[in-house]
C-alpha cells in the first residue's frame, strides 16, 4: 500500500512549530525526525529514496518544511512524489511576519541587531515571504483546494483546541483528547546567553525524536527544570530591536493589501483577523478571488 503523506508548508514564524508538536503527539502520525526537512526545496538533489527513509514504521507520515510554502519548485516536486498528499498552510499577519523574520534572523546570528528598515533593504524576502495568495496560487495548480487546509496563527492563538481538532479531521484522524501542551507558546525570537547551550539542547531533542521518544522529550520539555533553564538562556530581542512605528507598519500593510484581498477570496472569507488588514480597510476585491 502507498504511504500516505501530510506535508506542512509553513510560512515561515506562523505557527508552524505548533502544528508539528500537535501532529508529533497524535498516536496515528508518524513524524519525521527534525522539524524541516526542506526536501522538496533546498534538498531534492538527495533522492525520493533519500526522503522515503526519513520515517520509520507505520503511521501517516508527516514533515513540516516553511521554505515549501514560497518555493514554486516545491508544488511539481510533491506533486511527482506523493500527489494524494495533504497539505496543511499556516499564516499570519504579514506585516507582524515580516518583523518575527527580522528578529529571527538576528537570534540565528545572520545579522547583528538593527532597526527593521536597513535590514528589509538587505532582505527583501522579509516581505516576499509574505505574498501569501500569490505562493499559493502556485499550489493550487498543483494539488485542488480540497486538499490543503489554510489555518491562521492569530485563530491558534486565540482557540488552539478548536484549530487543533479542525487539522486533524482534515487529516482523516481522530482528535482525541488535548495533549497538554497544547497552548505552550513555541519558537519565540530570543537571543542565548549561551548559544552553545541552545545547540546542545536543540541536538539533544532531534536526538530524542529521531529514537522514537516523542512524547518523553515533551514530557521533559514541560517539566519545572528544563523551563527554568530555557527562560534564563533567552535574552528577548524585542528589547533589543526597535519596534516598528506606526508609520512603517502602515506603509508595510499597504504593499500587502492586495495579495490579502487575494487571500481573502481564496479562503472564502469577508474579513482576515490582521491588524494589517483593518489598516487598509477592507481592501478592495476581497470576494472577487472566490
């Protein structure tokens, strides 16, 4: 029998961690070791052999790679590879986004600490990771609308049992009762005060998961010490970088008050929970993209 496949597309800092740690707890998913495997986008050269023995046993294999969501390679790729693939898209606010990236960047050590502005002259993918209609325009060409499930981060935040349930009956599966870390906050942009302390501690769960010890590396995760230890390491970069004005987050919705009108209609919805939207109004055409 063919493997059944559920692939997350990110984007990028939009709750992606999240919707890997709900699927990795599910009984019935089989998760692949590491969170990003960026097979069908950085990694294609290494084989479908390659990709294939990532998963060991039985179960719907799942992966969850944010650099496929806005790579036009990675449709056609998937597709060739597993085309009854389910596939699972989660957004946010762009402008917010766009700003998550910026932090990111500066907590992984690209670039040292500075305002949003000179580093988006650096790097416009700040902002062209978040041209979410256009991106997945390109995957709907590839697989029909019914197989992708589109979830925003700010509805996760603000109801993650209900996102919760609503992924995994789009998967065929059933929901079962909340595991309990479902609320725990994940992947926040924070500088180490130990990086190598951060490294080892990232190495040591891949090494967990890669064994099959899923559910005693959250266990762990969750537990009073390993807490302690993980908040004294981070240093919060929102301390450190300024934040954006009112002016550049206005600016920054109007470039994107087009592709949210787009996005908008292609999800069916009048309205999209972002303060970016509400500082365009309601951009024009929301509906006509339906």
């Amino acid at each position: 029998m063919a493997e059944r496949y559920a692939i997350g597309l990110g984007g990028q800092k939009c709750a992606s961690s999240w919707v890997h740690a709900v699927l990795a707890e599910h009984p019935a998913v089989n998760a692949a070791p590491g969170k990003e495997l960026d097979f069908f986008s950085y990694h294609h050269d290494r084989g479908h052999d390659w990709y294939a023995r990532r998963w060991r046993g039985p179960g719907l294999r799942f992966e969850n790679s944010p650099s496929y969501l806005h790579d036009p390679r990675a449709p056609g790729r998937l597709r060739a590879f597993a085309p009854g693939a389910r596939l699972i898209a989660t957004l946010r606010d762009p402008v917010d986004r766009a700003f998550s990236h910026h932090l990111h960047e500066i907590a992984r050590g690209h670039i040292r600490a500075q305002p949003f502005a000179p580093a988006l002259r650096a790097n416009p993918d700040y902002l062209e990771q978040g041209h979410y209609a256009r991106h997945l325009s390109v995957w709907r060409q590839a697989f029909p609308p019914d197989r992708m499930l589109i979830l925003l981060a700010e509805e996760i935040a603000a109801a993650p049992e209900a996102a919760r349930v609503r992924m995994l009956r789009f998967l065929g599966l059933d929901p079962g009762p909340p595991p309990a870390m479902l609320a725990e906050a994940r992947n926040v942009s924070d500088r180490a005060r130990l990086p190598a302390l951060r490294a080892g501690l990232r190495a040591g769960g891949a090494a967990m998961r890669a064994a099959g010890l899923s559910a005693p590396l959250a266990a762990l995760k969750r537990g009073a010490p390993a807490k302690a230890l993980m908040r004294w390491n981070d240093r919060p970069l929102r301390a450190e970088v300024p934040a954006l004005s009112a002016t550049e987050r206005a600016a920054l919705a109007q470039g994107f008050a087009a592709d949210m009108a787009a996005l908008a209609g292609m999800m069916g919805r009048d309205s999209l929970p972002w303060p970016s939207w509400q500082a365009v109004g309601r951009p024009a055409s929301a509906v006509a993209h339906r």
